[in-house]
C-alpha cells in the first residue's frame, strides 16, 4: 500500500535558523497537504499543492510539491517559538488520505 | 459553524472493557475519517465512513470497529481493550467523496487510558 515517509523525526532549532522537513511518498499523489500539530492539541490544515512543482506561500513557511507529484517539502524561515509543533504531510494517491510520521520542532529561545 | 466534536475528552476503561467513542463532523460534511495518536507518535488511519458506509480501513484488527449514522456522525467502538489502545483517537470531518482537494478538519480527540 502507499506508504508516506519524513524526515527528519525531530529537529532542534535555535530561534531564528531555518527549518526544512521532507515528506516521499511510495506513489505518485493527486495531492499533498499539510497539517501543523501543537502540543496537547489536534491537527490543523496549513495548506494543500496539487500541481506538479507547485510553490506555495505563507508568511515565513514556504511550501513545494515536487515534479513527479511524489514529494514535497515545507521550509520555516527564521523559526519562532510558535512554530513549535509536529507538522505533519499527508497524501493522497486514491481513496485515502495517508499521514506521514510527522517532524516534531523544537525551538529554542 | 461549528467545528468536529468529539466525545468524551477522557476514557478510562479497564483492560477487556469496551470503550465507545463520538464523533460529529461539521454540518455539510459527510465524511468522517478516524485515527490512533499512540503519545509522542503519528496518526494511524482507522476508518473512514462516507455517507454511511465503510469506504476504508487500516490495518487493525477487528476489534476496532465503527459506524456512521444517517445525520453523518460516527461512532468508534473498540472491544476487549488491551494496555497498548491507550493513545488519542482523532476523528476528523471531511466534505465527503468527490471532493478529495478539501482538507480534512479534526476534532479534540478523545484520550482513551487502559488501566
């Protein structure tokens, strides 16, 4: 079955640095979305690509799908502290949605 | 509008009890899709329901089971609870089949404890 995988697991980051996570997916996806998770609380849509090479952005997160609809990234420019959180990508390739791992932040004062 | 509603917050059940779990989705949406959070981990699908049928479901056993009913809330059962069920169970409401390009929006969780 399709399988999502992200790296890294967890990140430590002093405030201010930058952040990247990963997210692959086993099989091509008609979408990719993301969802950021904060501690003691629930997942909350950030954003969805659907274009092959799509750029996205909000504010300091900047949000891409890859050509081949398999991979897709989200970069945090000069993290703060409420960037803390999991944020996790979750694709779908049929009927289903499937959730990555997810990439817990840490960030540092 | 009101959002996904889960009930209860809290569980605390006994290993071999059987726990029941709620879910509302927001009014409009007929999907409702359901996920173990183990604490520190991802989600796991459960379930998915679409206009009350199963569509889909994860790799758990048959213990894990649900329904959805005509007013598109759902229920997650789980039977003869085991110390490892401890985690949240998030039920999330999504506007239904045919439209796969709109996100899905969670409830609180439920967090079921197995004493």
């Amino acid at each position: 079955g399709q399988q999502v995988m992200q790296i890294p697991q967890y990140q430590h980051v002093q405030e201010g640095e930058d952040f990247t996570t990963y997210c692959n997916s086993s099989t091509t996806l008609s979408n990719i979305q993301w969802y950021k998770q904060r501690p003691g609380g629930h997942p909350v849509f950030l954003i969805q690509l659907v274009k092959s090479g799509e750029v996205k952005k909000q504010k300091r997160l900047t949000f891409q799908f890859g050509e081949a609809k398999k991979n897709s990234s989200l970069h945090i420019t000069a993290t703060q502290t409420t960037d803390v959180g999991t944020y996790f990508c979750a694709g779908r390739g049929g009927q289903n949605f499937v959730f990555g791992p997810g990439t817990r932040l840490s960030v540092l004062p | 509008e009101a959002g996904v509603t889960q009930s209860p917050t809290h569980l605390i059940k006994t290993r071999g009890q059987q726990a029941t779990l709620r879910c509302s989705p927001i009014s409009g949406h007929t999907s409702v899709y359901w996920y173990q959070q183990a604490l520190g981990l991802g989600l796991q699908f459960l379930l998915w329901y679409d206009e009350g049928e199963e569509r889909n479901r994860g790799n758990f056993p048959p213990r894990f089971s649900g329904r959805q009913f005509p007013n598109y809330s759902s229920e997650l059962n789980v039977n003869a609870l085991e110390l490892e069920d401890s985690a949240l169970y998030l039920c999330a409401s999504h506007p239904g089949h045919g439209k796969s390009n709109q996100p899905q929006h969670f409830g609180d969780g439920t967090r079921l404890s197995i004493l």
